[in-house]
C-alpha cells in the first residue's frame, strides 16, 4: 500500500528514547532518574543520565564504566523489549493503518486524510505520546514534517521525549544550520571529507553543485546529499512491504581483539543459523551474503557476496560467510574486531522456498535444516545446536521486526 507526499506536513517520524534502558527504568522504579546502561561487556543502552557521561551504544563496558562509575549495569531482557515493542506498536496502529517501522523502536506513520477524526498532526503526535507513556510507560519523540527525511531529523532534534513540527515554509530554515552529520548516509568518515573541504552545515553542501559533491564523495552519495541537502525526498510512507534482507549481528567488544579465528568461526556460525533459521520461517530465499564488521577504532567495512541461486540453506550462506571472513581476516587482524554482522539480500521477491536436488544424502542439507527447525519448534531453539557451538556463550537475540 502506498501513500502519496503531500504539500503539508502529515508524516510523523516515532522514535522511542534509549528504548532498552527506558524499559528497564520503567520496569524498576529504583533506576528512575539514575544513569543506567544495558548489557555489560558492550553497551546496549544507555539511559540519558548515563549519556550525559559520554556513555554511547557500542562502546566497551569497561569505558563505559570509567566514564560513569556511578552508573548501574544491567543485563539485557530482550522479552520485555520485544513485548513493549510489541506494545507502541499496537498504538501506532490504533493511530493510522499507515505505518512503515524501520526497527523495533521507531516508525514513520502517515496522517493525511486524519483531520476531522483526529485532529491537526500536531494533535494526533501528541496524542501518540501520550497513550505511549500511558499505556506502555515509555518515553517517545516525535518528529512531523513534509518530507520522511525531514521528520526523521525533526525527531532527532526534538529528543528527548519531545515533538518538533516543521512546517513547510520553515523547511530549509531548519535544516541547513545543521551538522552535516544530520544528513542520511553521512557517517564518521564521510564527514571528514567534508570538513576536509570547509564543509560543515548542511547549508555549505546546498551551497554546492551535485557533480562537486560526486567529486568528493562519489557519484550516488553525491546525488543523495544534493537532494537531502534541499529536502528533496518524494518517497512515501510504504506499509505492507517485507523486509529486503534478513541479517543478525555481535558486538564483541575489546575481547574481539583477541579471539582465535575459531573462536570468531564460532560467531559466524552461530549468526548465520539465527538467519537462515529466520528466513525459513518465513518463508524466504536469497542470493547475497553480506558481512558487515567494525573495528577497534570505531570504523567499519562492508563486503559481500551473492551466490548462484537463491536460498535459505544453513550450509550455503555459511559457506559464503566464511568466504568472506577469509578474505577479511588480515584486516581483521590489523585493525582489531569489535562487531561482526551478517545479512542476506537480494531475496527472492516471491518468497519461494529453494527447491534443492540432493547430490546425495549426505547433501541433502535442505532436509535437514527442515528437520531441525521442527525440533527446534516444538522443543525451543537451544534443543538442537551445532557441533562447534557446544560450551559457547550464543550471544544475545536481539528483537526483531516481523521477516
């Protein structure tokens, strides 16, 4: 379904604040007002009286620490963040049948056509954060503005537990006094060839032609911040659509300096079953491996592979995750490893299950993750696991929207 930009401003950006922390504070009425941070070898979350510190998500425990030694560590409950999850989203579906998420704590929602049932944007954002913290007990900005890019900054700006309209006269008034960091795309190292240029606000890129932003920083990143930069953005408010890749991912902290490469195989393992596990589930193939890793300075790389046909095979995404750890693991070994992730994409539009010949039965490795998957379903996922993972910490499963 699909919902057509319109000249005023209907859309509305949500976005729970410090969401896993947030659960927590409310769920224990000791950790009110206290800095908190979520998970101890890698933070999770941090409440805002632990950001104020310099706390942020990803950061190791350790430096966490150091920065706010008064803080109270906390083990993730990812139940209770799949359940309250579960919970804003019922409201924001009690609030218009238009809502895109984009993760498990945030959507964009469209209100056109709401104005005599519901009242102005403004009404209705209000009265979204309201019946959130009523009924769900948590904190929620909002962001309304014209454009999706443009609500999702409002959002931004108007943390925490805010709501910030931008009205369409006031578009570029608003944004281009902003951090080039405000646009989409533009990370750490983007940012720095900008500000290597004297580019600083999004008004300096604006300034710019798209063919001298395609010189800095490539021709579709360019392309993109020259748009963004005018708040062009003329997508819609899509609901209804599945998800485009299924992935999964590990932050390992400073101990992924030192993990073994089969230690770190045991992490590759381990991601890849939780994918493809999902991925048959609902029903899904798909041809490209993506590996995404982070470093020990904070940087991140990309690589990826697509395979001859779609599938949702254990042993052929694990395979080509494999492949590319190999092909990475001197960087790795250069640069430190802190998180490690995975996704398939390019899938299959359809949906389709692989239809896989076996070789043999020894190949027939289609039947046999079928096989497991039913013990796992009747008896819980810890009931079958691999060879390799046995005596190994799995990991945290983060919540998840729907596949």
């Amino acid at each position: 379904m699909f919902v057509s930009v319109t000249a005023a401003a209907n859309i509305l950006h949500a976005d729970l604040d410090s969401f896993y922390a947030s659960v927590e504070q409310r769920d224990d009425p000791a950790l009110r007002g206290r800095p908190v941070i979520v998970g101890a070898g890698v933070v999770l979350a941090a409440s805002y009286e632990a950001k104020a510190y310099g706390v942020r998500t990803a950061m190791g425990g350790h430096q966490a620490r150091r920065l706010c030694p008064q803080a109270i560590v906390v083990p993730p409950r990812m139940a209770a963040y799949s359940q309250a999850s579960a919970d804003v989203f019922e409201v924001f579906r009690d609030t218009t049948p238009i809502v895109e998420p984009l993760s498990v704590d945030e959507a964009f929602l469209d209100v056109s056509g709401l104005g005599r049932v519901s009242g102005t944007p403004v009404e209705i954002g209000a009265t979204l954060r309201a019946r959130v913290r009523d009924e769900v007990g948590l904190p929620i900005t909002v962001g309304i503005a014209r454009t999706k890019f443009l609500a999702k900054v409002a959002s931004q700006e108007g943390k925490p537990d805010g709501l910030l309209l931008v009205p369409p006269d006031r578009e570029l008034a608003f944004l281009h006094p902003l951090p080039v960091r405000r646009l989409w795309g533009v990370g750490a190292k983007t940012a720095e060839k900008l500000h290597a240029h004297g580019i600083h606000t999004v008004a300096d890129v604006a300034e710019l032609g798209e063919s001298t932003l395609a010189s800095m920083v490539g021709g579709a990143m360019g392309h993109q911040l020259y748009a963004l930069s005018r708040n062009i953005d003329r997508r819609r408010v899509v609901t209804g659509v599945r998800r485009r890749s299924v992935g999964a991912q590990r932050a390992l902290g400073r101990r992924g300096n030192t993990m073994s490469a089969t230690e770190v195989d045991a992490v590759v393992v381990n991601l890849v079953d939780r994918i493809t596990r999902r991925m048959r589930t609902a029903g899904r193939t798909g041809r490209t491996v993506v590996l995404r890793l982070r470093f020990d300075d904070f940087s991140r790389v990309t690589r990826s592979h697509t395979m001859p046909r779609a599938t949702a095979s254990t042993e052929a995404v694990l395979a080509a995750a494999r492949g590319l750890v190999a092909a990475a693991a001197p960087e790795i070994a250069q640069r430190g490893l802190t998180l490690i992730g995975f996704a398939v994409s390019n899938i299959d539009r359809d949906g389709a299950q692989q239809l896989e010949l076996p070789f043999s039965p020894v190949h027939d490795t289609v039947a046999l993750d079928a096989a497991v998957d039913q013990v796992r379903t009747r008896y819980g996922n810890l009931a079958v696991t691999r060879g390799v993972l046995l005596g190994r910490d799995p990991g945290l499963e983060m919540p998840m929207l729907p596949d």
